[in-house]
C-alpha cells in the first residue's frame, strides 16, 4: 500500500545566513534544505548558488510568478528482466530518500509534481544490457514538473542511459539509490530543443561498498542548470562524476555540484569538459558555462580520497567559462585530496605539432578538440553512446566552422 503521507521539512526554520544563503559557522553540506518551496527565499543574484545563474531567463519559474504546469514530462523505461518500472503518486515514502531540495526551484519541482516514477533493480539482479530511458518535454510555451527515482537493491548492478529531450520549461528532481555492494552507472543525456529551459536537482545515494558511476553530457537546450549531490550511507562508497557540455551562441550550461563525505574511507573523481564556441557579432547572449565543485570532508570521514577537476576549452571569441572549484576539509586522517581547474583556448604547441606533419589548421583543431573530450567520452561504458556523443561533438565543431 502507497503511503501518502508528505515527507517532513528537514529543517524546521531557516538558519541565520550569511549573504551567500549558507548557515552561519556552517559547512557547504549544511545548506539549509526542504521539501517546503515556501521555506526558500525568491533567489536573487546575491545568492552564492544563484549568482551565476540568468534569473530574468527563467521565464518566472524560480520566483512563484510561473509555476502552473501546462504540460506534462513523458518518461518511458525499456522493459529488462529484473527491472520494475511504476508510476507512483508523488507522497509515495520512498520519494525524498535520497536527500531533499537545496533551492527553491528543486523545492517547487518536489512540491508541484503530483506522481513520480520509480525505477528498481532487484537484489542481486545483474542487467547485462543498458537499460534505456526516454524522458520527453512538454514542448515549447509549456511548463512541467517532474521526479524520477532509479533505485539499486544490494548487489545489484545495472547501467542507465536516460535520454532527456523536446522543449518546454521543465524542473524536475532525480533520485539514484543505490543500495550497499550495488554498482550503477547512470548516463543522462541532455539533447534538449533551442528552447528548452531545464532546471534539475539530482540526488545519489551510495551505499556501504557501493559503486556509482553518474556521467551527464549536455548539448541544447536554451539555459540547462544541474546541480548533483553525493551522500554516503556507509563506509566504502565510491562516486565517480563525468560531466561533458558544450555551449553554442544563447546557451547557458551550469553544472553546480556537491559531494559530501560524512562518513568513513569512501571515494570521490570528478572530471568535467567543456567547450564553449559563440559569435561576437550575433545577437544572441553569449555562451556561458558554468561549473562549480564543492568537495566536503566532515571530521568524521576518515580515509577519504577525493580528486576533483574541470577543464574547459574556449574555441571562440563571444564566450565565458566559469570554473570554481571549492575544497573544505575538517579533518587531517585522508588517504589523498586536490582539485584542479582551468579555462583556456587552443594549445598553440599542439596545433603547431599537428601542422607541421602536414595537416591542415581547421583539421588540426578538431583533432585537439577530439583529444580534449576523449577523456570523458571513454570513461562511458556503453559503445553505442561513447560513438554518439563523438558524432555530437563532431557536428557542433562542423557547426562552428572550425
């Protein structure tokens, strides 16, 4: 029997703030949190989580001025043996689990989406084939909200790729679950229409000796905010974030993540790329990204190891990248951690090496650039989508004429 009953806030009342919207003599992984979007404030550019963000593109979505659903998000699973796919009323109890909204607009999406879809592997099922998933927007002038849980039981082990595409404004909030010694590896593409506005919250869950591996590849769509957070459950745990985005004239892509390490000898990699490419006489706003890393190790964490890095390639003229990365450690007993960041366009030595065996300059760059993803683009377990996101580059990099 579904319970209905609504998660509880987890914080009763908003903590005294600082300017930048976190507690007081607090941690990152204190931010205040609810299920309640009335709990939040209206985000203004003050906000540290919201001082990148274009809030007057947000179409009122973040601020209560536009949030009635006009539409619907279509998500549908590819059925697998072991697999069981429901549509579950939005107050179902396993909803919330893996961790409750930081910022108003996850908040409106929990509040304002009436049923979720929960995904399950059985314990112990071992999925040989990729599973597939397809979640549809719901077209452009139309608002929707959505929630999705993808839920690993212990031992289980099984690969996603979630294909995220149409228009519309979408806000939504995804839950991976993974239970103790399972192993996911999650693959969201975001293939969004040029006037797609996605805002999404996703929260992992790693169980004790658990494995997760969360790669998100972000092509279209108008302005794309994603905002990955990692908790642990028990010791052992390893997360391993991948992100691959590249940004056209008008576009805005921003990856805003947190990994919280709270409990003993867990593991953390991140490695994000991307590349920007704009035109300095187009009309449009520039292409903007924006990726933020926020690494935690409470004082109870002994023993972690975390690394974390982003990388970002500006092809063009008419582009900005920002790359902040954050490391808070409270604790000296860890097996390693560092952090690494950097924003810059073609290495000329690279290029001078390619054209002097003989090979054109526009040639020569598009190689750079294949070099420059291949790191990601192998990291991905799936052939099948490791050559569709190359052909994806390959056209964007036709697209621009390098």
């Amino acid at each position: 029997m579904t319970d209905t009953t609504t998660p509880t806030t987890e914080t009763a009342a908003a903590p005294v703030t600082d300017r930048y919207g976190v507690p007081v003599g607090a941690t990152k992984g204190d931010q205040f949190s609810s299920f309640d979007v009335d709990a939040f404030e209206v985000p203004s550019h003050k906000d540290e989580i919201w001082r990148f963000t274009p809030l007057r593109r947000l179409r009122g979505i973040h601020d209560g001025s536009n949030v009635t659903a006009s539409g619907r998000i279509a998500v549908t699973v590819a059925e697998q043996d072991g697999l069981r796919a429901e549509t579950v009323d939005s107050k179902d109890k396993r909803i919330g689990e893996a961790g409750a909204p930081r910022d108003r607009v996850a908040a409106q999406a929990f509040t304002s989406a009436d049923e979720a879809t929960i995904i399950t592997v059985a314990k112990e099922k071992v999925i040989a084939e990729p599973v597939y998933v397809t979640v549809d927007g719901p077209g452009e002038g139309n608002i929707a909200f959505g929630h999705t849980q993808v839920r690993l039981e212990p031992f289980a082990n099984a690969t996603f790729v979630v294909d995220q595409r149409g228009g519309g404004t979408i806000a939504e909030n995804a839950e991976f679950v993974v239970g103790d010694s399972a192993h996911l590896e999650v693959v969201l593409i975001q293939d969004w229409d040029d006037d797609a506005l996605h805002l999404a919250a996703h929260h992992l869950l790693v169980g004790r000796d658990a494995t997760v591996t969360y790669t998100v590849v972000t092509f279209g769509g108008e302005i794309v905010r994603i905002a990955p957070s990692v908790r642990y459950a028990g010791p052992g745990g390893t997360a391993h974030l991948n992100g691959l985005y590249y940004a056209d004239d008008g576009q805005h892509i921003e990856h805003r993540l947190l990994v919280d390490h709270a409990v003993p000898h867990c593991t953390s990699r991140i490695l994000y790329k991307g590349a920007l490419q704009g035109d300095a006489k187009s009309n449009l706003p520039d292409a903007h990204t924006v990726w933020i890393g926020d690494v935690l190790i409470r004082a109870e964490a002994q023993g972690t190891d975390t690394y974390e890095m982003n990388r970002n390639l500006v092809l063009t003229d008419g582009a900005r990248a920002d790359s902040v990365p954050n490391l808070e450690i409270e604790t000296g007993e860890i097996a390693g951690a560092g952090h690494a960041s950097a924003v810059g366009r073609f290495d000329e030595e690279h290029l001078f090496y390619l054209m002097s065996r003989g090979i054109a300059e526009d040639v020569a760059r598009r190689l750079v650039v294949r070099g420059f993803f291949g790191e990601v683009i192998n990291r991905i377990g799936v052939p099948e989508v490791r050559e569709r996101i190359t052909e994806a580059v390959e056209l964007e990099l036709q697209s621009s004429g390098i």
